[in-house]
C-alpha cells in the first residue's frame, strides 16, 4: 500500500477473475428513512421498534449523526433516547427497506465488468459480495465455479507469507484513508474507452451507478478473497473503496484485535485471549493444532485460517436458502409467571412454524432464546429425534428448554428458533 492507501502499483494488474467486491450500503435503513423524509437530512435519525423511544426495544439503525452520540445497532431504545435526546425516533418499515434492497441489487446486477455479467451474492437488505461472471460463450456451471476465490492457490501461497512474516511494525494503521473515487467516472470504460478491468475504476462505477439509480450511497471493499473484501469494506465507509489482499493484509490487519475479523465475537475472542492470542497477528502465528484442541477440531483451524485472512468461500448468484426461521418478542412488562412464559413460547413456535411451511422442509432443531430484566441473554437449544412440522410437537419441545433455564428472575424477551433440514442436493 502506499501511504495514501491505494493499492501499490502493480498491485491492480491481476485479472478480474482475481478479485471479490463486498458493496455495503451506508447507514442504510437510516438513509431510506431520510429520503421519504428529506427534512431530516443531517438530523440524528435512530430506527427502532415502533418508534416510540418510551417502549422496550432495540436500534435497527442509527444515521451518522446519532452514532456520534454513541447510539448503535442493538441498543436498547430508552438508552438511545438518554444518549440523544433530540433524536428523531422512526418505526422499522420492512417493506420500504426490502423495496429499496430490491432497487439496488438490481442496479448492481445490471452492469458489466470487463464485458462480463457481474455475479451477486446477497447477504441482506443492504450488502452483497460481487464477482465477475463467465465470459459470453462459456458453459454455465452450477455454482459459478471458482468466481471469487482469488487465486486458486491462495490458501497455499497466504500460508507461506504467514509463516514468513514477521510482526509488522506499522500494522493496524487507522490512518490508512478510503480510496475515493469521483462519482462522473467514465463508466463502464477503462482508459482507452474499453471495458472496465480495474477493480477500483469498477468499484466506483458500482457507487455512482447505485447513487444515480436509487439515490443511496455505498462503500465497496475490494479483495482477493470474500473475507478480505469483507472486512476492506470498513475502511472504506463511508461513501469510498479500500483494497485488501494477501500482500498487505499484516500491515493493515496485524496490530488489530482478533475482533476485527469477520467471524469473530467478544466471547470467541475471549477464549482466545485466554490463549494468550490478542491480536491478528498472533492468531495467524499460533498453533493450529492448540487451536483445534481448545477450540474445536473444525472451528480452531478455521479461526487459524481467517487470522492470515484466508478464505474459499465462492461467490454464487443462486438464490440464499435460509438454514432457519425464528421470531422473538419483547415485552413491555417484565414476566414473572413461567405458566405465562409457556404459553408464550408456545405460541412463538407456532409462528415460526408457518415460516418453516412455506419453506417446505421440517424442523431439525429447535431452539429458545430468554432474555432476563435488566438485560442478560441466554440460549438453549435441541437436537430432536426426527424432524418434525408438527406445531404442537414443535412446541412442546421449545416449552422443555423451559426447565434448562434459572427461573429467579423477570424475563423481558422470550425467541424461538427452528433450524430446518438442509434441501435437496444440500446448501
């Protein structure tokens, strides 16, 4: 990288089949909401609930403005409205917000990229990996084969660097600026007014296409990997691209803590603090085995794999098929009759059950999510013997996770979720 943080100079001559975009949209419920409502544009605008911040329940959003209160997805609304009392509080509108989703991934899966259609691999309402697809004339294939893998020996030649490199003085630098790129690009041209082949020339065209199309702003992260594409979109918010790849990832990654991965939490990073493994870096060097044995024989090795930021996850177009449904209420009033708590979990299941119907695969696990006044969360979760749509089955086994909870406390939040069977021919 170079010290205005774009990528060094060769570093954007591999083809395209090389590189993964992660597109993010900005702030994005936040930014529908203000364009229906123009008039609070630059006003701190936090979306929750139904909108009533005197009520229990959580921030879907926040815009930049609230953020700069402290206000974050997850926080509860009468905390929000502590930290900014001037705020404008707005219900959640799945409708408005599945709308504008449809509007830009439609955008973004209109343009082309050296010639070739762009595949798009959806993660939700406001973000998608992005890969170029088969060049015209090549058989189709299943899966889009190997778009968005990078190199095919990326697994092999990141292990190599990652045993070599040593600690990285200047790694983790927050310094590194977004690489902006001017909304009146050329696009879909390159330099010579042919197709488009650089990743940040095409990573700009999707920014100002999405703008022009929908009026939405967008931030897009550019790597050799999903993983990488991923986490390069943080650097770039907002409204800019950053690019992360194997040749700098220790410099930007390595100094950072393990929770800047896209995988890890504050409880995984918890257990692997107790290893002694704080930072990227350290993740990258420890002991896969260790990893294995304290952690799991699938899921060390894989956090062993993402602390060098390696990753073959394909980036596919084919429909997201979801692994599970589940619902959860918040109660205004705090429960304190676990006959009530029954009944209610009873009658969660139930709803869940008719989501897993249109589905049309049975349930495989069922599981309960309790959360406790002031503010404690718990899981628990079952395998069941034979999977099973049957609600009143469904429930029972849900109401049973009952007793493998503590019941001294008022719960404020009771959810249900059932894990169905994998389709046909698999995920």
């Amino acid at each position: 990288m170079t010290e205005d943080g774009t990528a060094g100079p060769t570093a954007m001559e591999h083809p395209i089949d090389h590189w993964v975009l992660h597109v993010d949209l900005d702030q994005f419920i936040a930014a529908v909401e203000v364009l229906r409502r123009p008039e609070l544009a630059g006003r701190p605008v936090i979306v929750g609930g139904d909108g009533d911040p005197t009520k229990r329940g959580v921030v879907s959003t926040a815009s930049y403005e609230a953020r700069e209160f402290g206000v974050g997805s997850g926080m509860a609304l009468r905390i929000a409205a502590r930290k900014c009392p001037d705020a404008v509080f707005l219900p959640v509108d799945r409708e408005a917000y599945d709308e504008a989703s449809a509007a830009v991934m439609g955008t973004i899966r209109s343009l082309e990229w050296g010639g070739r259609p762009v595949v798009v691999d959806v993660l939700g309402w406001d973000e998608a990996f992005v890969a170029a697809g088969p060049q015209p004339g090549d058989p189709a294939t299943k899966g889009t084969g190997q778009l968005g893998r990078g190199r095919p020996w990326a697994g092999a030649a990141d292990q190599l660097e990652a045993d070599a490199a040593p600690p990285v003085e200047e790694a983790g630098q927050g310094s590194l600026p977004p690489v902006q790129q001017e909304a009146d690009v050329s696009l879909g041209k390159g330099p010579t007014g042919g197709p488009t082949l650089d990743p940040l020339a095409f990573a700009g065209e999707i920014r100002a296409r999405v703008l022009e199309e929908t009026r939405l702003h967008c931030s897009v992260g550019i790597g050799d990997n999903k993983l990488r594409a991923k986490i390069a979109t943080e650097f770039g918010k907002p409204r800019g691209s950053f690019v992360l790849t194997a040749e700098n990832w220790f410099e930007v990654m390595g100094d950072r803590p393990t929770t800047a991965l896209w995988g890890i939490g504050g409880k995984t990073a918890k257990k692997l603090a107790a290893l002694g493994i704080d930072t990227v870096t350290q993740l990258a060097q420890s002991d896969a085995r260790v990893l294995a044995a304290e952690l799991g024989p699938t899921m060390g090795p894989w956090y062993h794999r993402i602390g060098r930021g390696v990753s073959d996850s394909v980036v596919t177009g084919e429909p997201w098929v979801p692994r599970a449904h589940g619902r959860e209420t918040t109660f205004q009033e705090d429960l304190e009759d676990w006959d009530r708590i029954a009944e209610e979990v009873r009658a969660l299941t139930r709803q869940v059950v008719e989501d897993i119907d249109r589905e049309g695969r049975p349930a495989a696990r069922v599981g309960l999510k309790l959360r406790y006044k002031p503010f404690f969360t718990i899981s628990r979760s079952l395998t069941l013997k034979e999977s099973s749509n049957d609600p009143e089955h469904l429930a029972e086994q849900a109401v049973s996770l009952l007793d493998r909870v503590e019941k001294d406390r008022p719960v404020r939040l009771l959810g249900v979720r059932l894990e169905m069977v994998p389709p046909e021919g698999g995920y």
